[in-house]
C-alpha cells in the first residue's frame, strides 16, 4: 500500500478519537456571581458524568425591599385639583353718562366698601338738579294758591255764593297740585341720585384685579370701570367621579396645597352641583377655602385629597408589590427563606395613600395573606418560586 494513504488514513483516525474523548468530558462546575463554585445542597445527589451539578440561586434583598402585614387604617380618597377663584368679586360700572374725570385706585390696591374709586363730571348733574330744585319750589307755590283757593270756595258755598260745580272745580285745582307737587320731588330725587352716582363707591371690600377704563374717556351706562375680588374667601371647583359622589357630603374637611404657598389652607365642601358633566360624567364639587395667607391669588393651581370613607383593622399592602397576569392577582411571599407565589383577593384601591415603605398606593387585601406574613414589597424584575431569600 502507498505509504502516504496509510500516513493519511492514520491521522484521521487520531483526529476522531480525540473528538469523541471530548464530547464525553463533563462539563466544568458553573462558577456564582462571587466566582465561587456553589457546592450541591446536602443530600443531594452527586452529579453525573457529563451533567451539570446543582447551583443554588440565592436573592439578596434588603430590608425596604420587604413588607411585613400589619392590620391598619386605610382611608378611601379622591384627588382633588383645580384653579382658585374668588367666592365674591364684582365689576364696578358706571351708573350714569359722562366724562370719567378721576380714578383714585389701581391695579392690586386694598379697598373698603364705600370707598370713593372714582369721580364722573359732574357739571351736567348739578344744573339738572338746581332746576328740579326750582320746579319743586314752583310746585309748592302753585299747591299753596291752590290750597287757599280751595278754602275760600269752601267758605263760599257754606253761605251759597258759589255753585257746586266751582267748588269741585277748585278741589280739583288742589288734588293736581298735590300730584305736580309729588312728581317735583321725585325728579329731584332723581336728579340728586345721578349727581350722587358720578362718585363711584367700592360696593365691597377687597382688591382690585383689573381696570377697564381711563381719565378723559366718555362713559355710557354699565360702562366698566374696574373689578374688585375679595381674596380673604376663595373656592375651587373640582370633578369628582360619579361613582364616588354619594360618599361625599357638604361640610366634609379637606387640606389643600397651592402651589408658592408653603403652608396647607384648609377647606370644607359648600356645594355640590346637582347634575353631570357633559361628556365625563363626573359631578362638579365646590371647596371653599377660608384663606388667611395673602400671598393666595385668584387662578394659582391647587391640589389636595378628600377622604370618603376609612377603615379599621384591614390589611393592605404596596401597589407595587402587586403582581397581576393572565386574570389572575398574586404577590411573592417570603416564607421559610423561600420565594413563593400567593394569589390574593383585594378590594379597595387608593392610589394617593402611601405604603408603611413610603411607596405610593395601597390596595386592601380582603384573603390569601394574613397579619404577619413577609412579601416582596417592590418590584424586583422577574423572580420565580422556590428562590431563597437572603437579607442584606
């Protein structure tokens, strides 16, 4: 045979020998996250030729990242937020036609109910009133005559020198009299009000948000001038869920956070509207603040909690530990240094509460847990069954 096939047919041979040695060498033991090689548990069987051996899969977790049960409070709250407003303000307007002569106020100025605000000219407003003044005194003069008139030809017709019909013609003479007389007066009731009404009176206390008009411009009636709000009582209007508002009730107390204010302004339910929202279906509520903080202004943003109903004695537990698939709700519970899976049974939800762990949101736990027990009470990635815990 050629000397060179057999050399060939040789080193084959070599080659797959070594191969199959290799494929039935077991594999080397799998290395921990320390680099430590974990040992088999005790009992456990050795590992086979060409299998690999145990590990053992160890969490490390701390002790924030636990939560124990513990009977407690839980309190049903419906978040709360909206705009201030003033409960009163008002638009001061003109009541008469004129020249604006003078306004004695601006923009952010405190005033008092019956302030003087502003001043119309009042040159028209006087000459009117001196002549119904004199029209007064013409009628009075004019029911004087007709009185003595009347007198006389009473007087007259006792001895029966006048006739019946001079006589109802005299007391009418005096009845008109007394009529022009009554509306002399009241033109110059009229007139003395117009004249008063070129003075502008703060018809409230408060501060001024805005003007409307200038010195020199030519006013109408309800013509505006300026707007008053009395920031001392402020209210926000909020929706509240249909389904929450039979539990809400006028009266109750809420704390209210606006934002720039450092301090909470307390505030209490004044009304409810008694319909819907159109297209949210939620219901309109009213929170008045009795504000004592100047620094509280009309459209700053506010936001805060109203509490419907709370509870004693019930369990709950993190949002975050809360794990929800397929249908189905479960938490990890830790139990003989063991991670297991437990399905639980839950009712009310709040998510504005805070957790023993200051984790935002609560859900109360109505079965499958019970005071006491250990869950995993944040949400650590994807954990399985069987893991065992281990404390930081």
């Amino acid at each position: 045979m050629n000397k060179k096939l057999i050399l060939g047919l040789t080193v084959l041979v070599a080659v797959a020998a070594g191969v199959g040695w290799v494929m039935r060498r077991p594999p080397a033991p799998a290395a921990s996250a320390s680099g430590t090689v974990a040992p088999p548990a005790q009992g456990a069987p050795a590992a086979k030729p060409g299998s690999a051996p145990v590990v053992a899969t160890v969490l490390d977790v701390s002790a924030q990242e636990l939560f124990k049960l513990v009977p407690g409070e839980l309190s049903r709250q419906v978040p709360i937020t909206g705009s201030l407003r003033a409960s009163n303000q008002t638009v001061v307007k003109s009541k008469v036609a004129g020249e604006l002569v003078e306004i004695l106020v601006r923009e952010g100025s405190t005033v008092q109910a019956g302030q003087l605000l502003a001043r119309v000219d009042t040159l028209d407003f006087d000459l009117r009133l001196k002549e119904r003044e004199a029209q007064l005194r013409g009628a009075e003069a004019q029911l004087e005559q007709a009185r003595r008139t009347l007198e006389n030809n009473q007087a007259l017709l006792e001895k029966n020198f006048i006739s019946q019909s001079a006589f109802d013609a005299a007391k009418s003479a005096h009845e008109v009299a007394v009529a022009n007389l009554d509306a002399s007066k009241a033109q110059l009731a009229q007139a003395r009000k117009a004249q008063s009404d070129t003075r502008v009176i703060a018809p409230m206390s408060g501060t001024v948000a805005e003007r409307f008009a200038q010195p020199g411009e030519k006013l109408s009636p309800d013509n505006k001038i300026l707007s008053i709000v009395d920031l001392s009582r402020m209210e926000l209007e909020a929706a509240v869920p249909s389904g929450d508002i039979g539990s809400v009730r006028i009266g109750q107390e809420l704390s209210m956070t606006v934002e720039g204010i450092d301090k909470p302004i307390k505030g209490k339910v004044a009304r409810i509207s008694p319909s819907t929202q159109a297209g949210t279906r939620s219901v309109p509520i009213y929170i008045a603040l009795d504000n004592r903080d100047p620094r509280v202004r009309v459209g700053l943003f506010a936001q805060g909690n109203l509490s419907l109903d709370k509870r004693s004695g019930v369990l709950t537990i993190p949002v975050s530990a809360l794990r929800e698939q397929s249908g189905r709700s479960f938490v990890y519970l830790v139990e003989a240094d063991k991670l297991t899976e437990r399905d639980v049974k839950l009712g009310v939800r709040s998510e504005t509460e805070k957790a023993a762990n200051g984790s935002e949101g609560v859900v109360e736990v109505l079965s499958g847990l019970k005071a006491g027990d250990t869950i995993i009470g944040v949400n650590l990635g994807s954990l399985r069954p069987g893991i065992s815990i281990k404390l930081k």
